[in-house]
C-alpha cells in the first residue's frame, strides 16, 4: 500500500516544489533537482516562496 501524501496546496517554483503540511504546522520547501538535497521548513507560505525563489543548486 502506497504512503498517504502529506502534503496540500503543492506548487513548483522552477525545481523547488512547495507544500502545507497535512496538520497545518508550516511549509516546506524542496529541491527536486538531482542530488541536490535542499529542503527547509518555514512558517509561513511567503517565506518558502521566497526562498524556493532565490534558491540556488549547487550541484550540476
């Protein structure tokens, strides 16, 4: 049986996908890029989208 997806409200902000928690605690940001491994937790939507905005991989 598949694990239930945790997240709502996912958006993409180039390889950097956004979500809101199940429990609505915060969001998180991730890179989807491969390798790169990036992901922070933040309180509010605005914050992650700015940060999914400036984020940099930097692997190539």
């Amino acid at each position: 049986m598949p694990a239930r997806d945790s997240f709502h409200s996912v958006m993409r902000i180039g390889p950097v996908q956004i979500g809101t928690h199940r429990d609505r605690t915060g969001r998180t940001a991730v890179c989807t890029a491969d390798r790169c491994g990036w992901s922070a937790d933040y309180s509010s939507r605005i914050a992650a989208q700015l940060a999914a905005r400036t984020h940099r991989c930097t692997v190539r």
